[in-house]
C-alpha cells in the first residue's frame, strides 16, 4: 500500500485523499469474532435470532453460539455451536412446562416459575464442557463483542471475562428491568409489563392492577431472582469479583424482535434496536397442503 500511497501523493493530492478514503471503507469492514449466548430451552426464543448468527457468519464474523437448537449445518465454516439441547429436559420432564402453563401458570406466578426454569437452565449449560473451556481457558478464546438473551444475565460476566462489549438480545418486550438500565421509559400504565393480560387502553382498575404488578415484579427481582443469578455468578467465575448490578449497568446495547406497528409505540433510547419488523433474511417456504386447505375453506 505504501508505494500506491507515494505515487497518489506525486500525481495528486485528491488521489490521496481517494486512497484515504478507500483504507477508511477497509477498517470498517473487518470482520470480528462474536460470542453468541442463547440458553433459554424454548424453540421461539432461539429461531427469534437464528438466521442472525447464520448471516452473520456468511459475511466473514467467526460467531461462537451457545444455543439449545444449534443449526448443525456443516457447510458454515465460520459458524462454531455449542450444542446445549440437554437442557430442554428441564422444560419437559422436571417442569412440564405445557402442563404448568395450561393448568396454573398466570400473571403472578409467572416470574417464579420461569426464575426456576431459568436458574436451572443457565446451570445446566454453565456446566457445559464447551461452556467451561470459555471460562478457564480463556487465553485460547479472543471476542470482539458477546451477545446474551435478557433473561440469562448472569451470562454477561463473559463480557468482563473477555473485555469486550456487552448486547442483550429478547425474543419478546424488553423486561422492565432492562428498559431502565438502558434509559428507556417504562411507566406501568403507558407500558404493561408482558406477563400481564392488559392492552392498549387500560380501564381505572387496569392501571391500578398494573402499578402494584410493576411494584410486586420489582421486588422479586430485587430480593429473589438477582441475588439468585449472583449466586450462579460466584459459583461458576470464581477467579472473579462480578456485581451483576455492575454488569448490566455495563450494557452497551439491547436489540428487541418486537414489531413496534403491531405493538403499542414506545419511546427508545439510542441503544436500544428494535429487529423485528424485517425478515428479509429469512428465506420464504411454501405453505402447506393444510394450510393451504384451510386458506380455501377460509
């Protein structure tokens, strides 16, 4: 490149200023190596992200993903998967989560059962082989960025493990929790927490029900599910001191599959992406014969 660089600076000084310009386009285009952390045990929460970690290993990113339904496509070189589907066991056999969600499962003790599948899930994957090769011999890893899923964030202490920035990724609405570490607003009444049955515009007993939940969901994260993953925290990076209020204070960015056309309008901060309103990446199947039945009886 030097020699080039003489001969522009010789002939002209816009050549330079040309090949400057070209070197710029370069750097920003060098590729990088990203972590990936997906542990939740639930196929929507996965398929949400996948054709992301697949595209961008075809446009030169080494991604290392943690995931409980890994493509296993060989012809992705720079793909690298670490498969933890073990951990669906938990959902199926220990929880059976279909039975608890159609006999018991509502708005107040939604955030109890799924702290325990959560705890028991990042547990089960934390004890990973692959996953503890990443932790102790992290002098044979080097990342640029680590992604993790909003729900698992004792899994941010791999961003400090690496020195390297920190983005939460979510299948569905940013957790209140999130929404303010990440400066946006989340007012009980204008934004309903998720697990909550209210929509739109809320009655005068809507809006109260929603405060006390906002306050009640607080609090259990505050006193019971923090302390929880600080624990998992302590016990798997035990050559570090990791605060996980630290740690999320410490997240540079939130991307969100949330369609803001179909879900009410909220105001974001620069650091948080909304990634759900396109799917051009993904390629289009065509229906089925049922549906295509159903479509005709429709």
């Amino acid at each position: 490149i030097r020699p080039l660089l003489g001969i522009f600076v010789i002939r002209s000084g816009n050549m330079w200023r040309s090949a400057l310009c070209v070197l710029s386009v370069a750097s920003v285009a060098s590729c990088g190596n990203i972590l990936a952390l997906v542990p939740a045990p639930f196929y929507s929460h996965q398929i949400a992200f996948a054709q992301i970690w697949k595209e961008l290993s075809l446009r030169g990113h080494h991604v290392t993903l943690m995931t409980t339904v890994p493509h296993r496509d060989p012809t992705l070189i720079n793909l690298t998967e670490i498969d933890t589907s073990n951990a669906f066991q938990i959902v199926t056999h220990k929880y059976q989560i279909s039975k608890t969600a159609e006999n018991i499962l509502n708005m107040w003790n939604w955030y109890d059962i799924f702290a325990q599948i959560n705890s028991d899930a990042a547990e089960e994957q934390l004890s990973n082989p692959k996953v503890q090769e990443l932790i102790h011999k992290r002098n044979n890893f080097n990342f640029d960025v680590v992604f993790v899923e909003s729900y698992y964030a004792e899994f941010l202490a791999f961003g400090k493990l690496y020195n390297c920035p920190t983005v939460l990724t979510t299948s569905v609405d940013g957790h209140t929790l999130f929404q303010h570490a990440m400066g946006n607003p989340a007012h009980p009444i204008l934004h309903t927490d998720y697990a909550t049955p209210f929509h739109g515009k809320l009655t005068f007993r809507e809006r109260v029900i929603s405060t006390i939940y906002s306050v009640y969901v607080s609090l259990f994260e505050t006193f019971y599910v923090l302390p929880g993953k600080q624990r998992i925290i302590d016990k798997y990076f035990t050559n570090m001191s990791l605060k996980l209020e630290s740690l999320i204070s410490d997240v540079d960015m939130m991307f969100l599959d949330v369609n803001p056309v179909i879900q009410d309008a909220r105001a974001i901060g620069p650091t948080t992406i909304n990634i759900g309103m396109e799917r051009n990446i993904v390629p289009k199947r065509p229906l089925t014969k049922v549906i295509k039945n159903i479509q005709g009886v429709s």
